[in-house]
C-alpha cells in the first residue's frame, strides 16, 4: 500500500502528458458498397509512462471503435477492445491482423488518395488529431514475405531500350 501513495500524489500534482506521435498512419481503401474499414498507424510514446489511447472519432462513418484481431480455430476474428497500452518509451504498432481503429458503418466510400480526419483520445487527456491518407491494401501484404521483398525488385530489365 505504502507504494501506491506516492504515484498517486505524483499524478494528482504533476500530471504528466505523454509525448506521443504517430507514424506511417494510413486508412484502407475499400470498394463501393464496403460498409466498413480500418486505420493503421504506430503510436509512439516518448514518455517514462505507459499511457492508453481510450477512443477514437471520425466523421466518415457511423462509428468509430478500438478494434483488436485475433486468430480463433484458424479464423481471423476482430474484437472491439476498451482502450489500446502504449508502453513508456515504446510503441504500439497498429496493423492488419492486430490492432486497429476501425470505422463501422462509413457514409461513402473511401478513395485512395483522400484524407480521412481522425481524432484520437488518450488516457491523459491529450488528443492527436490526424489526417489520415487513404491508401489501396497492397495485394498479399498479410500472405506472404516474400512479395513486399519482390517489390523492392522491379525487374528493370523489363523494358528494353529501343534504340
Ligand atoms: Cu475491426
């Protein structure tokens, strides 16, 4: 018990707002009539706390949730989840197949090349507000390694000069 005192003194006084950035966010483009998607991102806390984001919202669709995947019997499941841990001086990498913010229900399409405004909301009262740009899933980026390695290696020598 003696413990706990002091780290709640410490955040009734002094409380902390975590230094947090996002990196490579982006929004999976989705065909017409696709009633939902999904925002990718890595959250980056600079802090010597673990700060939490707690919600997200977007005017793009009916709403917007926290969304953990896992695989159960084989098949991939989503889960909404209460809040998404970034531990002190880490990252919490969002990603197919992982954590995501999802958007349940859009109101239209979203294209590549758009940009879908995100606010999000964290454990310590700091808010990031994002323009996410809206990109195409790169084709069997979750199946396989070897492809998004492929890519790196266009063949060149495919085009021949002509003269
Ligand atoms: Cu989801």
């Amino acid at each position: 018990m003696k413990k706990l005192i002091p780290l709640a003194f410490a955040l009734a006084t002094a409380p902390a707002i975590a230094d947090i950035h996002i990196d490579n966010a982006y929004v999976r483009a989705t065909p017409p009539g696709a009633p939902n998607t999904a925002a990718f991102m890595t959250i980056k806390n600079t802090e010597n706390e673990s700060v939490k984001l707690i919600s997200a919202t977007s005017d793009i669709a009916r709403s917007t949730e926290l969304h953990t995947a896992l695989k159960q019997d084989g098949v991939m499941k989503m889960r909404k989840v209460d809040d998404m841990s970034i531990p002190a001086n880490g990252e919490l990498e969002l990603k197919p197949g992982s954590y995501h913010v999802m958007f349940i229900g859009l109101n239209q399409p979203v294209k590549e090349d758009e940009t879908v405004m995100l606010m999000l909301n964290f454990s310590d009262g700091s808010k990031k507000h994002l323009e996410v740009p809206v990109k195409k899933p790169m084709p069997g980026m979750q199946m396989s390694h070897s492809h998004s390695d492929m890519s790196k290696h266009k063949p060149m020598k495919a085009k021949e000069h002509g003269h």
